[in-house]
C-alpha cells in the first residue's frame, strides 16, 4: 500500500518550496468500506480539509514546486498527528462516532501507522532531502467558518509555534492585503509530532501551517481564486522572510 499512501506533484522548477496538505482527500480505501460511516459525512470537515487540496495543487503550479498531499481521509489517520498521540486514529468526530475505528487496537493501529502514516512522511523527508538546507513548508489546511454555533471571524490563520521566521511577516502581510487574520487561530501551532514539528522545527527549516476558511475554498473556482490571491501575499512574505 505503500505508493498509495499520499500523492506526490514533482517539482518542475528550481523552486525551495515544499508544500503539503495533511487532509487532503476524503476518500478511504476500499478494504476500510465507509468506516461505517454514512456517505453524507464525507462531503463534511471531519472527512478532509475541504478545499485545501485545490489550493495546495494550484499553488504547486504557480510556483513550480514540489508538494505532497495524504491520499485518505483524515478518519483513517491523522497524519498531522504524531506516530505516538492518542488522537492519531479517532473514535469520535465533531459528535460522529466512527464504527470502524472502535475496534481499532493494538495491532490495527501500527497496520494503519505502516501503510499510510510512516510512507506519507517518508515522502515528505525525501523531498526535504533532495531540496536542502535552503528549503521551506507551508502547509494547507482548512477550517469550518463556525464551531459550535459561534462564527469564526478569521479568514486566514496563521499557526506556529518557536519559529516566526515566516509566520509574522506572512501575517503582516496578510493583513496589508485585507485578510482577516488569527494568529494561532483557530487552532495553536504548538503540536508536539505534528507534521511541522517533525519536519520543519526539527530540520530547522523555516515553515508555516496556512488555515483557510472552507466558505472562502468552498469549491473549486473559489479555491483556485483564492491560491491566486494568496500568490502575491506568499510572495512578498518570503521575501521578508529572515534565514
């Protein structure tokens, strides 16, 4: 199952960009069914990060850069989780329960970890291998516009944790172009194992986790309009950027 874990676009430029987008898909393979899920669920945000692939791939082109995306749905595992936190394969969802991860034990979690976690960071290292020290992340999430009935007012949030090297002029930038902006919001950047962690703070690479608001992404002209708009802020936030 190894190649099928995640889906690699090969750089076709001289690019020392490095984009990834952990939730990309919402599909399962055949041999896990539905999870014993019903098929609405996946049209939803516990399935996948709605629209961020299509930034993802549309940013790749623009830049000529290589990018790596997970190929399964989030609730067969997290692969913005470490190998080791107890979140990495879920049992509930925003109040779904999913039937076929209950059973999920000591032997099917390390089956999951082998075929779909360990081949997706693998291929995460051998890009970051091949474009060298001078090579940044972004990362491409996406987030609902409300949780729990209170709306988000953010459009954009920025998540980091120790390293602003990116992070605070991309916010800054963000805002000069009339973004709506969370620093650290929604969510904090600070997750021990997650993908950044493991590939951006422990290489010493400079990176950034980018949360877009799904109403903003929502379906594919949105999304390609809102890659084209985030170019140009991209742009001039690398450019700021210290090494």
């Amino acid at each position: 199952m190894t190649e099928a874990a995640f889906e690699a676009i090969p750089a076709t430029g001289p690019s020392n960009l490095l984009l990834l987008c952990d939730h990309a898909s919402n599909a399962l393979p055949p041999a896990y069914g539905t999870l014993g899920l019903s098929p609405p669920l996946f049209q939803t945000h516990i399935a996948y990060d709605i629209g961020a692939a299509t930034v993802t791939r549309a940013l790749a082109g623009s830049y000529g850069a290589a990018a790596v995306l997970g190929r399964w749905s989030r609730l067969l595992i997290d692969l913005n989780r470490g190998a080791d936190d107890p979140t990495l394969v879920m049992k509930l969802s925003d109040g779904s329960l999913i039937p076929g991860n209950r059973s999920a034990d000591a032997a099917e979690v390390p089956r999951r970890i082998a075929d779909f976690h360990a081949p997706y960071h693998a291929a995460i290292a051998r890009e970051l291998d091949r474009i060298g020290p001078a090579g940044t992340i972004l990362s491409f999430h996406s987030f609902t516009p409300a949780w729990k009935g209170k709306p988000r007012p953010w459009e954009v949030g920025v998540l980091w944790d120790q390293d602003g090297r990116l992070a605070r002029p991309l916010m800054a930038r963000l805002a000069e172009a009339g973004f709506s902006v969370g620093d650290n919001e929604p969510y904090s950047g600070a997750l021990e194992g997650d993908t950044l962690n493991l590939h951006g703070t422990q290489r010493g690479l400079p990176h950034v986790l980018i949360e877009m608001r799904q109403d903003l992404i929502g379906d594919d002209a949105r999304a390609q309009a809102f890659a084209a708009k985030l170019k140009p802020v991209l742009d001039a936030a690398l450019a700021d950027m210290e090494r």
